[in-house]
C-alpha cells in the first residue's frame, strides 16, 4: 500500500511538473507597469500593459490569443479628446517589434546613430515618442511574437491572407476599443511594410463592419496595397530609387553627385515618368540608336554601367541593381536600407546572398525585446517571441486595400492619410508610395487630407536618429492636423 501511495505521488509530482513547464499562451492575461519618460524635454507618466487577448470564432470560443502592449498616459483623466493609435507591422508573419522599440514607443533600441548595432543590447528612453500626444497599443497578429493559435484544429486559412487577416484583426481591434472604452476617442491606425496593407484594409472594414471611424491612417514604408501597375510602370518607378542609393555612395557622375539629394530626386522623377517609362512601353519598337540613348541617360541617374542597362533591355531588377552598384569595391548594398553593405561568397553573379540591413537589424532587435519584455514590461513566458512567424502559405487573392482606403476616405470626411517613406528603401521603394498616394485618390478631390513624407534612410527610418526625431514629429503635425473641431459636422 505504501508502495502504491509513493508511486501515486510521484506520477502527481511528475503531471504537476510538466503542467508548470508546458509553453502555452493564456487567452487572456495582462501585467502592468507604471513608468515616466521624458519626451521633448517634459515628464510623462505613463502605464504598460502587456497582456493578450483573445481570438474568437463564431460560436464565442478562443481559437487563437493576441499578445499586445498598451501605453497609457496616466496624467490625463479624459480619454475623450486623447487619441488612440493602433500599431501593426508587416510581413505578413512579422511582430510589431519594429515601431514598438525603435519608432514610436516610449523606448527605443540602442543603436548608433545610423541604425547599427551596439552592444551591450538593451534599450533607452525614447525623448521623441509620441506617446505625449496620444495613447499606444502594439499588436502582433497571430503566430508572430507571443501571438499563437489556440484550437489546434483551426483551418489555419482563418488567419493567414490578406483578406482574413483583415477580417480577424478588426474584431479584435473592435474588442480592444470596447474594453479599453475608446470609442470617443480620435483614432489612427498606423502600419508599417506589409501592415500598410492590413491597415488600408482594417480601416475601411472596421467602418463598414462595425461603424468605427477613424481620424487617420499612417502608412509607413508602403506596399503596393492592390493598387495595379507592373511591366514598365513598376520598373520605370524604381528608377529614382536608383538614384538616390547611387548618389549616396558616390556612384553618380560629378553634375549630379556635387548636388544635394533634394534637387536631383525630382528630375530623377521626371525622368523616370516622363522619358524612361514611354521608353518602356515600346519595347522592342524602340529604334537601336533610341535604346541606346535611353541606356546612356539611364546609367547617368541610376549609377551602373549603360551595358548592364542594355543587358536587361532598360527594365533593370532591384536585385541585380543591388549586386551591380558596388561590384567593383567587392560589395553589396542592402535592400531594406541600401546604405547599409554587406559582402558575398563572391563577386559574380546576379543577386546578393543575403540582405545586409535586415541581418543587422535582426541582431539588435532580438535581444533587445526579450531584455525589455522581461526586465522592463515584467511579462515572463516560456513562449519564443516570434520576430517572424510561420504564416505560410498566405492567400494574397481578390486585394484591393488601396481602393479600400480611398473608398473609406470618401465615405469619411474626417479620415486622413499620410505617407512616410526612406528613399533608401529598395524594397517598398518611395517613388512607388507617392504613385500608390496618386491613385488612392486619383481625382485629387481629397489631397488636403493627404501627404508624403521623404527621410535619408531606408525601409525603418526611424532607426537613423535624425529621421527619428523628424518623422515622429511628422506623426505629432499629423495627429493634430487631423483633429476635428467639436461639433464639427462630416460632410463635403
């Protein structure tokens, strides 16, 4: 019988034991902290709430959690007037990491002051957040940092693609708004890369599905969000890109190269529109003595060989235009941010072996989280936080975001958008933005509720300190441009 007994406690021991060591994500959790930082030289106090939230199906069950980070201002008792912003990044399949530690948030990575890493890892008061002119929450979709799937049984069709993202996002957002009792508040939602995607759909689903209204949409580093161009169109965009990761490293001829970057990019752009894209457009009609010349000018604003440019019959790829630039130093440019450099296995060849700036910023964002997670927002968890997440495959059929955007604005007077782009940035490169932004609202009947602005720096900005200070002010002018009178009717 004592033998029994011992046998018994043992396996209660070893069943407790794992129960306590199982990584599994609670439905609902949320620990806070309070905190001050000083932002433009004032003291704010506020709270960090790290917790989740759940996922819900349509019989009211949790098939999947959320793990999110709210920051309150805690010197403000009336919410009404105090705006919300919702935070996404992209991927799809990557955490809100990114503006959380390195944008907007109350802290920041340590980084040099052109966004490389340092070490010890950790991270610094933000002095530049906006967090003193509007509430913040971080989201990370499912799969992607401490987010997981629940129900195990779930299609996972319910969250990965364009269009179900959207749709499970809102309802959560929804949820958030109703808990947190923001629905007075003047809203934004912000997303960066991919999330330029889910957030021009989020806000014209959001009004539709649940009549939520929004003051603002931010589409840092956009996509091409639907909006249709390709063949010389998209290829022809890429050319001021071209010019101004050029012009960086010196690769341009003396007449542009001793101008400063502000006044080569708009002939770049004229060019681009103007000469090389109906150039493109008649392909092989084009004259030899034509191409020629076509390939002459090109070379002269895209800082590679005229032969290269003839080898690809004037539609030169992002990738080979990364390999190509600094061949002849041995070295690579980045594509996110193509100031950073990076070295192959070998010269030869027509693509890079791997982009130097996302492997940089891999390497400071990271640990920095965990660090922060644990030490700062005090949230233990067993989990991995996923910097990316498998998401795959994603369904990216029937997108029409940027349409969406456009439609949501004209159902909403109050609804504005502004643009931030690096014009380093060779993946959503910014000339691409500002043609996005043309046909959001092609008749131009709402451009005094739009705007773009350019930063010398890539993909994320903001890890260059200058353009930290600038394009978080340019969220704050924003924010406060957008603000609506009281009593103010919504109407044309």
């Amino acid at each position: 019988m004592k033998k029994n007994i011992l046998i018994l406690t043992a396996l209660l021991c070893y069943t407790a034991a794992n129960a306590q060591v199982e990584r599994a994500l609670e439905a609902e959790s949320k620990v806070e902290t309070t905190h001050t930082v000083t932002i433009k030289g004032k003291s704010v106090p506020y709270r960090a709430t790290a917790g989740t939230q759940p996922v819900w199906n349509a019989d009211g069950k949790p098939i999947a959690s959320l793990f999110y980070t709210y920051y309150e201002r805690t010197d403000i008792s009336d919410k009404t007037t105090r705006p919300l912003v919702i935070s996404f990044n992209g991927g799809p399949g990557s955490a809100s990491i990114w503006m959380h530690l390195a944008y907007t948030g109350p802290q920041v990575l340590k980084i040099d002051a052109e966004g490389y890493p340092l070490q010890p890892y950790g991270t610094k008061d933000n002095p530049h957040s906006i967090l003193d002119v509007a509430d913040i929450v971080y989201v990370d979709p499912v799969n992607t940092g401490y987010s997981r799937i629940l129900d195990k049984e779930v299609d996972r069709s319910t969250f990965f693609g364009i269009n179900a993202d959207i749709e499970y996002l809102a309802d959560w957002v929804n949820t958030f708004v109703t808990r947190q009792n923001r629905w007075a508040s003047p809203k934004y939602l912000i997303g960066e890369s991919y999330g330029t995607t889910r957030v021009a759909g989020l806000v014209s689903y959001l009004q539709n599905s649940y009549w939520m209204y929004f003051n603002g949409v931010i589409l840092v580093s956009p996509t091409d969000m639907g909006i249709e161009r390709g063949g010389p169109v998209k290829m022809a965009n890429y050319l001021p890109y071209f010019t101004a990761t050029a012009w960086y490293h010196g690769q341009l001829p003396p007449a542009l190269q001793n101008k400063d970057l502000d006044e080569i990019l708009p002939e770049a752009e004229a060019f681009a529109i103007n000469e090389l894209l109906p150039a493109m457009v008649k392909g092989g009609s084009l004259s030899k003595t034509e191409r020629e010349a076509m390939a002459e000018k090109m070379a002269y604003y895209a800082g590679i060989s005229k032969e290269s440019i003839l080898q690809h019959n004037l539609m030169v790829p992002t990738s080979f235009f990364w390999k190509e630039l600094l061949r002849d130093e041995g070295l690579t440019v980045g594509r996110l941010d193509s100031r950073y450099r990076g070295i192959d296995r070998q010269d030869a060849g027509m693509n890079y072996d791997f982009d130097p700036a996302l492997t940089s910023w891999n390497h400071a964002f990271a640990p920095a989280f965990n660090i922060y997670a644990r030490n700062v927002l005090k949230y233990e968890t067993d989990l991995t936080y996923n910097l990316f997440g498998p998401v795959r495959p994603w369904d990216r059929s029937n997108e029409t975001t940027g349409y969406d955007l456009g439609t949501a604005m004209r159902q909403n007077p109050y609804l504005h958008v502004m643009i931030q782009s690096g014009y380093y940035d060779g993946g959503t490169d910014y000339f691409n933005a500002k043609y996005s932004l043309w046909h959001i609202d092609p008749t131009a009947k709402m451009s005094d509720r739009t705007s773009f602005k350019g930063y010398r720096s890539g993909h994320m900005m903001y890890l260059r300190a200058e353009d930290l200070a600038t394009s978080n002010q340019d969220i704050r002018d924003f924010i406060e441009q957008s603000k609506v009178m009281p009593d103010q009717p919504a109407k044309y």
